[in-house]
C-alpha cells in the first residue's frame, strides 16, 4: 500500500552586492545539513503558506524582514530513507532590518556568487544555482539522492544528465 509523505519547506538566496547570503549548517545535531552551505529557511508550520512559512523563517534566522522577493522553483528532495521534502525556492533582493549574525542554526555569511559552488553543497543546488544564474523559468526540480550522492536530476519532467552543466537526455 502506498503511503502519502512529505514535507514543505522554504530555501531563500538574500541577494546583495553580486553575494548571497549563506548559512553554514554547523550548530545543529542530528541534522541532514550537517557542514553543508545553504540558503535560509526551514519547514512550514500547520496551515502556513509557503510565503507565510519564508517570511517568518527568514526573520527567525536573518532578524530580516522580505519586501521583495521572487519564487523561483519548486524543489523535491528524494532522499533514501529520509521524508521527501517539497521545497519552495526564493531569491530575495529587499528587506527591512538590520542583520543578525546569531543564528540558531549556523553561521551566515556573505558569499561572492563566483565562490559559492567551491562550498560544500548539496550536489543538486548547484543545478538550482544554475538555472538561477540563467534565469531559469519557474521551475520543477527532483533531486534524488542516496546519502550524498545525486543519483537523479529531473527539470520540469525532463531527466538532466550533470556534470556542472545542465544537459537533456
């Protein structure tokens, strides 16, 4: 029998300056982010919306709040014998307030975007990172993975073959 799983989150890249600002998983135990660099955000509550879940996550972990911001994509995260997780995917170019450095789940740090593939990321962001930087269509994007490694990239229904650039089969 088929079970219905699966979570939603929401990811949000803050741009300024040719940087986004990244969060560096270190202060967590037990956590599927361990030492990977990702953007903020975080799991949508009872009846949230993904902006409602975006616009609180953010200021929980940035002390910001979005006033302009852009939903890139919607990201499904395969992951063996992890719960699926539907990710909203945000980039963000305004907001209100001052920046708070002391984040609960890690270190947040401004990051050139010509330096944030040589981080240690999850394989499959630097395709959403890629389609970023084309500007990309909203987008549908299944990552599946077994443990670290991305064993299948499908955009908007189309199987990807990667290597650092994106190409059909």
């Amino acid at each position: 029998m088929e079970r219905y799983i699966g979570t939603l989150t929401t990811l949000c890249y803050l741009e300024k300056d040719d940087k986004y600002l990244m969060l560096h998983r270190v202060k967590k135990k037990n956590d599927v982010n361990q030492d990977k660099w990702i953007g903020v955000g975080g799991h949508a509550l009872s009846y949230e919306s993904p902006e409602d879940c975006l616009l609180r996550e953010v200021q929980e972990e940035t002390g910001l709040l979005l006033t302009d911001y852009r939903f890139r994509g919607i990201v499904t995260f395969a992951l063996k014998d992890v719960e699926t997780q539907y990710m909203c995917l945000y980039t963000a170019k305004d907001w209100e307030g001052e920046l708070d450095y002391n984040c609960p789940e890690g270190v947040l740090e401004w990051v050139p975007k010509e330096q944030i593939t040589g981080l240690e990321l999850w394989p499959g962001d630097k395709v959403f990172f890629k389609l970023i930087a084309q500007e990309h269509p909203f987008f549908s994007l299944k990552l599946s993975y077994d443990g670290d490694i991305l064993e299948e990239c499908v955009l908007d229904g189309k199987k990807l073959e990667w290597d650092g650039f994106l190409r059909e089969e």
